[in-house]
C-alpha cells in the first residue's frame, strides 16, 4: 500500500469509529481512561524500554539538550501520564451538555446542545506525554484522533497507541478512535490533511517549518498551535523583586517549550537596576544574552542582538533584552515581533496593566505572571492539547470544551412557521 492510501484507510476507520464515540456515554469513556492509566503504570518497563531506543537514537543524531528533555520519559514523566487520564476521567463530561434555551414567542423553544468535533488530526512535536494527553481528552469529548507525533519519539509512541487501543477495547470502544501513524514519511502529513472526507479538524503544534507547509497544503480546517516568542515586559512602575522572579522563571523553568520567554523588554528608568539583578541570575544558569545598543551600555558582556533575534524562538538558554522607552513601545514591539502567543507585564500600575491586556494581541496576556503559567492545567482545564495561537476556533491552552461543538437544537409542540 502506497502511504496515500495507508493513510486514507487509517482516515475511514477513524470517521467510523467518531460515529461510535460521538454516542459513547460517559462511564464507557472514563472507563477507557481509567483502562488506559492502569495499563500505562503495568507497562513502565516496555515504555521505559521504547523511550530509552528513541532517546539514543536521538542523541547520536545530535539532538539538542532542550528537546532531549522533551523526549525523555522518566518513571515520573510515566506515572504523571496515568494520573493525567485519570484527571480527566474526573472532569464532567461536556458532551450532550444543553444550555440557553429561550422560550420563543412562536412557542418553539431555542438552545445549544454541545456535541464533538468528530475526527482531529493531531501533528505535534517528540513529546511522548502528548500522545496519552490528546488521546484522553479527545476520548472524553467524545471525538476520534489521528495522531502523528514527531519522529524522535516514534517508538514510544507506537508501544503508547497499543496500550491505549487496549484501554479501548476493554471499555468496549473501538480502538480506531485513537490510531497513531506508524510511518514517519512526511507525506503522510500531506494526506492527513487534504483528506477532508475522513478529518474534521487538524491542529498542528509545532514551529516554522510546520506552520509553512500547514498554510500551503492544508484543505482540512486548521486550529493552528504554532511557535512561542514570548516576552516579560518590565515596567517602570514594577516591583523589581517580583520582576527578577518572573522573568528568571519565564526563561529558565524549562529552555523547550512553547510558553517560554524569548525576549525581555525593560522600561528605561528601571533597566540598571533591573538587569542588574536579572544578569547575575542568568549568568549562574548559564544564559547567553545578547542586547540592544542600550543593553549593552549597562551589561557590557552582553552580546549584540540583530534584527532576526526579535523574532527568534530560541527553545535554548538564550534570550534577547531590549530597552524601551515607554509602555506604546513595549507594545508595539510584542505585536510587531512576538507570535501572538504568551506576554506579560510586570507593573504596579493598574492603567498600564489594563491597557497591556487590551492591546497586546495574544491567546494569553498576563500581569505580573510567568509567561509558564500558559498551560491548560495550569488554567483549570484539566490537560491540554495545547495551546492555540488561532483566533478561531479556540485561543490559548485547549482543553476539553475546545474539542467540541455547539449545534442548535429546537423544541416544538406543532409550531409552523407564518
Ligand atoms: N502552541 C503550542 O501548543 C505548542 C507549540 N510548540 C512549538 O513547536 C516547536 C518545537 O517543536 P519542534 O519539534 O521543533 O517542531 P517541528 O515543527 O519541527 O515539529 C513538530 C511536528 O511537525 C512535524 N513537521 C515539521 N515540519 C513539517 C513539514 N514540513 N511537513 C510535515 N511535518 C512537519 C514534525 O515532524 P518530524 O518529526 O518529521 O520533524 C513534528 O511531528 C516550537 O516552535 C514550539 O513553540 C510546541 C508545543 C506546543
Ligand atoms: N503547556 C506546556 C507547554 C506547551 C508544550 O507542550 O510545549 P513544548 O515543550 O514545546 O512541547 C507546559 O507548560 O508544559
């Protein structure tokens, strides 16, 4: 079988199966997850096995050290696995969900009934857990999943589609709910999403290079969940001890993930002793600066920054830091540079902070907040797919209700229309 066709056969069993899962009740659903957890936990060695045959090959093939951390799945990593499904076994089941019923004057009666998407495609970075977190929030909004991780991670991702197919199975699902491609050719992308017959919906988390071939190629509607060029922005009026946390956190908590911070913007007045602190802090963790001109001129080790490094994503221990002369400026700069992704303020000033979260066109806009903080559990949601950089149909981190639907429903007693 050509992989076109590998692909479309892969695409028909997950329409059929969004038709079962579409009905599936509640206990059916958690019964899965919880399925799944237990199987994950009694599993340890095999996925243990998998995640050390991906790390090594990874590492001969000069992977850096952020996204081997990435990849790595600890016995902790595992476990935190299980507990996730067994968190949104917990979280109440949105499917089915009525609300906003009016009365009409015609005598019909108007509301919303909250259904799932059907099948999503799901393309996203070598991150293993991803594959047990979108695989159980897309169970429990009742949706079919086509999974296709990053290559680094294939092996543990394949030994994870079989413990979840089992979970399936036991619960009586079908295990075409969630399949994960078994190829790591590339044109397997390039079908999954043009086949607008089998997949509803594509949600890509990834950077550039992804993002160029999703906007070229993609005929399936796409939630896009692109790359992070986060900022901490540093404000005159800010309480310089919160500041130093944050923008230490921000950058420093972990190099590789999305909600990290790429860029410090610092306020004039406050730049010398707010870098100051800020430079001791990062030189112990061994983070590269590079600076504007006026950086420079207060941290004279500091290297200079160019034009392309305002919009670069590092995912590495490095950050740009530009001075600025007022907040329209820190402004200004987030929505030339940034992705539209996670800023924050640091300010004790309520005006200024509220002209930030009105201005800044981002899914997450935060007052004195580390930009890490973006993150579905972090939220409330339970666990996330991730986090959309889209306007529609989702923004920010994606939980469960992003994975769903609203249709109208309508009740009548005989009611025609004049
Ligand atoms: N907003 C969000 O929720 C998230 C965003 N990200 C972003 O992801 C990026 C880091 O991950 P990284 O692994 O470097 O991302 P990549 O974009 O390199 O890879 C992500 C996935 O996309 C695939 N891919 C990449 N390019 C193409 C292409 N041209 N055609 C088909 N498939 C492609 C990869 O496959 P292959 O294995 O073949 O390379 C992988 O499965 C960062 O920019 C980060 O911010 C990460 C997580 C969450
Ligand atoms: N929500 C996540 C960040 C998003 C994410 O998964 O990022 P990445 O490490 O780039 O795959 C977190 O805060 O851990």
């Amino acid at each position: 079988m050509s992989i076109e066709e590998q692909i479309l056969a892969i695409g028909k069993k997950a329409r059929a199966a969004a038709v079962y899962m579409a009905k599936a009740n509640t206990h059916a659903k958690n019964a899965a997850l919880l399925e799944t957890a237990k199987l994950i936990r009694a599993n340890k060695a095999a996925l243990t096995q998998a995640n050390q045959a991906d790390m090594a090959q990874a590492q001969a093939n000069g992977l850096e050290a952020a996204l081997l951390d990435r990849l790595a799945l600890s016995d902790k990593a595992i476990e935190t696995m299980a507990e996730g499904l067994e968190q949104i076994a917990q979280l109440p089941d949105p499917i089915g969900e009525m609300t906003d019923f009016k009365n009409r004057p015609t005598g019909i009666q108007v509301g919303k009934m909250r259904v799932p998407l059907g099948v999503i495609g799901i393309i996203y970075e070598s991150r293993p857990n991803v594959t047990v977190d979108a695989a159980g929030l897309c169970i429990k909004s009742g949706n079919a999943t086509i999974l296709r991780g990053g290559s680094e991670a294939f092996r543990c991702n394949q030994a994870l589609a079989a413990i979840v197919a089992q979970g399936l199975e036991a619960a009586g699902l079908p295990a075409d709910a969630v399949q994960v491609i078994d190829t790591t050719d590339r044109a397997a992308v390039g079908t999954l999403i043009t086949m607008t017959e089998y997949v509803d919906v594509i949600v890509p988390r990834g950077g550039k290079g992804l993002i160029e071939r999703i906007s070229r190629d993609a005929k399936v509607p796409v939630i896009k969940h692109l790359d992070g060029i986060c900022h901490v922005f540093i404000d005159e009026s800010a309480n310089l001890s919160h500041a130093a946390n944050i923008a230490e956190n921000a950058k420093t908590h972990r190099y590789g993930t999305c909600n990290t911070m790429e860029t410090l913007l610092v306020h004039a007045h406050v730049a010398k002793p707010a870098l100051a602190e800020l430079a001791q802090r990062y030189a112990a963790k061994g983070v590269e600066l590079r600076g504007c001109k006026r950086t420079m001129a207060l941290l004279p080790s500091v290297k200079a920054a160019t034009e392309e490094d305002w919009s670069t994503e590092y995912l590495a221990p490095i950050l740009s830091i530009k001075v600025v002369d007022s907040l329209d400026e820190a402004i200004a700069h987030i929505n030339q540079y940034g992705s539209h992704h996670t800023d924050c303020i640091v300010t004790e000033n309520h005006s200024h902070a509220m002209r930030f979260i009105r201005e800044v066109d981002s899914a997450s806009v935060m007052v004195n907040a580390s930009t890490r903080f973006a993150d579905g559990f972090e939220y409330g949601l339970g666990a996330e797919i991730g986090i959309s950089t889209d306007k529609i149909h989702a923004r920010g981190p994606v939980g469960l209700e992003g994975l769903t639907s609203q249709k109208y429903v309508v009740f009548g007693h005989g009611e025609t229309r004049n």
